[in-house]
C-alpha cells in the first residue's frame, strides 16, 4: 500500500453521508471514497451470485462491497457516534453569550425530538450560520485527526 492523497472535503462528504442505510470506506490504494448501501452489502454476505434483477449501479455496489469485505485495503470512515453531534449541540450551546437564549437551547435539546427542536430554537434565533459553521468546523476537525491517525495525506 503506497501513500495516498485525498481531498479532505471528500472525507468529510463521506463523514456526513454515513448512516443507517450506507456506509462509507476509503479506498487506501487509490484515495477514492465508496459508499456502500446497506441492501448492497445484505446482498454480499448472502453470497449469492444470483445478481439478477439488480440494476447496472446495484450490480456495482454489491461487488464493491465484496471488496471492501474481502481485502484491508478500504478503511471505514468515522460515523454518527464519532461525529456525536448531541454532543456538537451542548458544546454550541455553551458558547452562546445570550444567557436566556442558551437557557431556551439547553431546554430544547432535552428528551425525545432535541434536534428539531434545537434545529427551530437555532432559526428562530438566526444562529443557523455560527450553528452550521460550528458543527462543520467540529466534522472537518474530526476529518482530519482520521486522516493523520490513518497516515493519509489530505489536501484543502
């Protein structure tokens, strides 16, 4: 395996999109980002050859995820308990200045339906721009602690 080179915004992409129906890994040979549906790979471990029916993208994703199955060369990308996003909230909501506006946040983020009710709290007080810009500087941080823990070259 040489070094590889990737496009830290393609890791990050990869971060965001993973989740309960896909999965996302980097190629460690060419520095290319797959993601993985959750049916593709149901679909691999079955191992049944028996592909029929399957569209030309499908076909695809099912023999990537064989790949990525049966070789080391693709790492697993940070997921939603890396990313910990509740935890993104508690961390925003502290560095809100406004003492009854923070109050309100941290009342919203309590039980069931927090983030859309953090989400409406967050817009109804026009801090959806420090809101975004904080949890995308979080990912991007998270994005790159991976990248240097996994020896990968990443460009801006």
């Amino acid at each position: 395996m040489g070094k590889i080179s990737v496009k830290i915004d393609d890791i990050i992409e990869g971060i965001e999109a993973q989740g309960d129906m896909n999965s996302v890994y980097l190629d460690m040979d060419s520095g290319k980002v797959h993601y993985i549906s959750e049916d593709a790979y149901f679909e691999s471990e079955d191992g049944d050859d028996d592909l029929d029916g399957l569209s030309d993208w499908e076909m695809e994703n099912v023999e990537m995820s064989r790949e990525i199955m049966d070789t080391d060369r693709f790492k697993y990308l940070p997921d939603r308990s890396d990313v910990d996003e509740y935890g993104l909230m508690e961390k925003f909501i502290g560095a809100v200045e406004d003492s009854s506006v923070r109050n309100e946040l941290k009342e919203a983020i309590q039980g069931k339906g927090a983030f859309r009710r953090f989400k409406d709290r967050v817009h109804h007080h026009h801090l959806e721009n420090e809101w975004y810009e904080y949890r995308d500087s979080a990912i991007r941080a998270i994005a790159i602690a991976w990248c240097e823990e996994n020896s990968i070259d990443f460009i801006e």
